[in-house]
C-alpha cells in the first residue's frame, strides 16, 4: 500500500501545474496565418511598432504592434523585405524570372505608397543601414547596388564574367562599408568602401594542403560586419561541415574554426563575440581572439537566431518551435514554444533594435510576435537551465518526456534516475515533486 501522503502530493502537482502555466510562459502578443503561400522574409522596425513579412507570391503585409493589418501590397515575384528605422520606409525586393535576371527594388512610405522603384535583376540577398539610409542588393550576375532612400544610386560593383550569383551581402552600421561574395569555385571576399569607391578582394581561408594538390574551397554562405566594418566574419562549409572565419577589415585572417554545420551567424557592433546557431542544436559564442566563450544546447537544429546589441538579448529558434532568449553570457532569460502540428518549426526570428520586440515565423506561413518583459532584458533567469548551460554540481535535465500545453512545464528525468518536473520559463523544479 502507498502511505496516504502520495495522493496529495498528486495533486499538489495537478493544481500547481494549472494554476502556474498560464503565467509564466512567454507568450506570443498575436499571431497571424497566410493561406496558400510561404512567408519568405521578415523584418521588424527598430522600436518594434512595426513588423512586415514577405512571400512567395509576392505579397508585402504591415503589421501595427497590435497585429493589426495596416497596409498590403503585390508584386510580381517572391519577395525580400527589409524596414528602416521605427517603420519610416520599406524595402521590398522581388525575385521575378531567373532565368533572364529580371527583378526589382521598390520602396514605399510608412503608409504603403510606392515611392520608386529600380530594376536591380533578380535579387539574392539585401542589407539596410538606418543610420546612412542606405540599402544595398546583389543579384545572379554578380552586381551589387548601393542605393539611397530616394533611389538614387551611390554605387554599383560588378564582377565578370557576370556568371556567378552574389552571396551573403552585409552593410555595416554606419553604411560606409559593403562586404560581398560569390558562388564561385574559390570563394573572394569584395570589401567595399562606398564613399572611396574601392574595393579590395582577398582569399577566403582554403582547406589546400599545398600548391601542388588542387581542392576547390568550400562555398561561403553568410558574411556579417561590425558596426564600423572593422570586422567581418564568414560562415562556410558543405554538407555537414561548418567552417567560420574571423578578418580584420584590411583582409588579415585572424581565426578560423572548421564545426558543424552552421546555419546563422551575428556580430556584436564592436566585433567582440560572434555567434553561430548550429545543425546540431547549439547556439554558441566566440570571442575576437577565437575562443568559444559558452555553449547552449537548445535541443533541435537551431534555424536562425537574432541579436539586438542595444539590449544586450540574442534570440535563437529551432526546429522544433523552442524560442530562447540568452543574455551575453549565455545565460537564458526567456523561453516559449510554438506548438503546431507537428511541430512548429521556426524558419525565421528577428528582434527590434531594443530588444523589446520578438518576431518569428513557424512552419513557412505562421507569424508570432511576442514583447519581450521588462524582466527579460538581460539578465538570466534564477537557479540553472535544464535545456542549456549546465553547473556541474546540478542534475541534467535530458531528454524531456513530457510538455504541458504553454510549454514552460517540463517532466524529465533527473541525472540521479528520478522523474521531476521542471517550470522552463524560471528553470526552478516544482517543490516537492516525485520526491
């Protein structure tokens, strides 16, 4: 016979996981759905009143912070969108026939007018500059367009033979400096100084032994600077090799570290950390010397992850729908999950530039969007996190067996074989639990 104290402690357990879940997860402000069509971009203005996303049938939807609709606009193509400053301009670039180039940059106001538009040609990646008001695009015949926000156009870089398709363009904070690359067979970097007109081209690290074996290098697939542009870092790699690269801006090689497959990448404005998100589920930090500062486990393949340096907060999604919020030393702050059948699956995340607003996209055609709280600005959560960072002196939470409906609440299995329950979102093991 049990003794008569089991009974009561479940149901301690049952009411405390009814009356503690609705509120303390962190849960979407709103959420809207697209029928028949794939969200395929997604931006946020830098205060977050804004948020506009991008599909493949070229529509462009504007959202309040409220979620309402404000304005919707169709072009041909599938789309690119970026916004500027608190929602003052917006950036839709259309992929419209690849097989003769033909695309466009178009820009409207805060209330959905179209200003201007340029033919670019089919358009492979864009950056913005708020503080210059610049936008640059690159297109499949490897030319790179630095425009104003009249349409005017500072620069144009080119390189022949014109076969090659531009990869991974990044702008720096300040719009003075343009980096870029190419799908080619022995990747370049082009570090560009708009206002000199130059550019410099160097080698990206090779995987060649020696000058007698010839290897191709493997393709870079994301470059991002620093805020001044003193820094650029490149993500490279094929199949399920990572490579990731650190440079100074005069083209000296600082590091390079062959990982897993990596599938984002940011910079903190300074080029002091760098941060990747994995295949293999890890979202981790590096410092400017080379060294891996933390690691956190996140579960699943991390698909994206967004950083807003004024706030001190990187968001990381995955495939699975977890969405987390770490603080620079790798600490969580906040965590929710997307639960969707069959999973929710993040493929795009973004912060505002404060840090106070969160945007996500799961499974192609569901956009969530979440304030983040006043106690999610950096600093970490109490006690430890099961699912990331772990003290040595504290049981491993691994693998979880069970989620609640709002997701904060966890059953798993202890290091010591023992069931608990865990509350996620403060990481704190309910009192009294399976004891």
């Amino acid at each position: 016979m049990f003794p008569r104290r089991k009974p009561l402690v479940f149901a301690a357990i049952l009411v405390l996981i009814l009356v503690i879940q609705p509120l303390i997860a962190m849960e979407p402000t709103w959420n809207t759905s697209v029928q028949g069509e794939r969200l395929t971009d997604l931006a946020i203005a830098a205060d977050g009143s804004r948020v506009i996303t991008g599909s493949s049938m070229g529509n462009a939807r504007v959202f309040d912070g409220n979620g309402s609709l404000l304005w919707k606009a169709q072009v041909p193509g599938s789309l690119l969108v970026e916004c500027l400053r608190n929602g003052s301009g917006y950036v839709l670039a259309t992929r419209e026939v690849l097989a003769t180039n033909k695309g466009a940059v178009r820009y409207y106001d805060r209330n959905g007018s179209l200003l201007w538009i340029y033919h670019s040609g089919w358009v492979t990646g864009t950056c913005i500059s708020d503080q210059e008001g610049r936008l640059v695009a690159g297109n499949r015949v490897g030319d790179i367009l630095v425009l104003d926000e009249t349409g005017t156009r500072v620069a144009l870089f080119n390189d022949f033979p014109k076969m090659y398709v531009v990869a991974g363009p990044a702008l720096s904070q300040n719009g003075k400096v343009l980096a870029y690359t190419l799908h080619e067979r022995n990747p370049q970097i082009r570090y560009v100084r708009i206002d000199r007109n130059s550019k410099v081209t160097f080698r990206s690290f090779s995987k060649k032994a020696d000058n007698s074996v010839y290897v191709d290098d493997e393709p870079i697939t994301r470059l991002v600077l620093s805020a001044d542009g003193a820094y650029l870092a490149t993500v490279g790699g094929e199949g399920s090799h990572g490579l990731l690269c650190l440079y100074a801006g005069n083209g000296t090689k600082i590091w390079s570290r062959d990982m897993e497959r990596i599938l984002d990448i940011q910079i903190e404005g300074d080029g002091s950390l760098l941060y990747v998100g994995t295949e293999e589920g890890n979202i981790t930090s590096f410092l400017r010397n080379g060294s891996r500062s933390w690691t956190f486990q996140a579960g699943s393949q991390v698909q994206g992850i967004a950083l807003s340096g004024e706030a001190g907060i990187l968001a990381g999604g995955t495939r699975k729908g977890d969405l987390f919020l770490l603080n620079r030393a790798g600490d969580l702050v906040d965590h929710s999950r997307i639960e969707e059948f069959p999973t929710g699956s993040i493929s795009l995340v973004t912060l505002s530039r404060d840090g106070r607003s969160l945007a996500a996209v799961a499974n192609g055609k569901n956009l969530y969007c979440f304030m983040v709280s006043g106690s999610s600005s950096g600093q970490p959560v109490s006690l430890n996190n099961p699912v990331g960072k772990q003290p040595k002196s504290t049981p491993v939470l691994f693998p979880f067996i069970r989620s609640y409906q709002y997701s904060n609440i966890r059953e798993g299995i202890s290091s010591m074989g023992r069931p608990v329950l865990w509350n996620l979102s403060d990481n704190l093991k309910i009192p009294g639990t399976f004891s």
